[in-house]
C-alpha cells in the first residue's frame, strides 16, 4: 500500500495531467453530442411542422380520411361493376350468321339464319328464307342454348357457333 502512495505522490502531475486530457476530451464530446442534438431538434421541428406550418400528425390524419374516402369509392365502383356485370349476362353477347342458298334455281346466298344469344345462351334465332316470288322471315326462342322447335340444319349451325363464339 506504501508503495502505492508512493508512486502516486511521484507521479501526481502526470495524473493531474491526464485527467486535465481526459476531462478536455469528455467536454469535447459533450459539445458534438450537444452540436448532433441540436441539428436533430431543428430536424425534428421541421418535420413536425410540417407543410404550411401543418404538424406531420395533421398530416398523417388527413392522408388516412382520404385512404378512408378512396376505399369507400372503390366499394362503389366494385358494387356497379358486380350490378353491371349481372346486366350484361342478359344482353346478348354471343353471335353467328350464316348464309345459304335455300333455292337451287336462286343465284346467291340471299337466305340466312341469325342466332342471337345471351350470357346464359338464352335469345332466339331469325331466319329468312329469300324466294323470287317471296320472302318469309320468322325467330324460333332458344333457351340454355336448346330450342324447343325443330332447326334446320343452317338454323342448328348457327347456333352452334353463337353457343361456341363467347364463353
């Protein structure tokens, strides 16, 4: 123990020295500790305040109503687009024509069969049968796709490729 306060009574300037050292680099590095925080106050002001003077909360909020109003337009959209869609399956959608002599002694493909179909292969088919004397035009009903009255063969054609056109 002698030894030590010895050794420390020779050697007191050194301590004193050092810890004069030790004490310049702590109060160095209070004053960038203090310089950093006072940068990330001014940082965190602005930030707060915001745009026109704003706070980032106000913000944040208004951001959120606005989220709040596009979901609820998406709702209602996706609610037109569902009634919209439920419409069309009525409308007709699926298609064919075709085009026959039904005369031999005629010189064109002047008679034709039109199916007309919707989503759902419900509609009808028009027929119209073309002479040089007369013309007759008539529908026949198709539901699921299946008439109830007998088809000629142009007829059953054209029905198959309107069933077959959209699906």
């Amino acid at each position: 123990m002698e030894n030590i306060i010895n050794f420390i009574k020779n050697s007191e300037l050194y301590i004193v020295i050092g810890l004069i050292v030790l004490v310049l680099i702590l109060i160095i590095i209070v004053a960038i500790t203090y310089i950093a925080l006072n940068k990330l106050e001014s940082k965190y002001r602005k930030l707060m305040r915001g745009v026109d003077n704003k706070n980032l909360e106000d913000m944040v909020v208004s951001y959120l109503d606005k989220v709040d109003e596009v979901k609820d337009q998406n709702r209602n959209v996706r609610q037109m687009y569902e009634r919209i869609d439920e419409d069309l399956k009525t409308c007709i959608q699926k298609t064919s024509i075709i085009r026959y002599k039904a005369f031999d002694d005629m010189g064109s493909d002047l008679s034709f069969s039109i199916a007309l179909l919707d989503g759902n292969s419900n509609g009808f088919i028009l027929t119209s049968i073309y002479g040089r004397d007369e013309s007759t035009t008539y529908a026949k009903p198709v539901d699921k796709g299946i008439s109830r009255y007998e088809l000629s063969d142009e007829e059953t054609e054209a029905l198959e490729q309107a069933v077959k056109s959209r699906k």
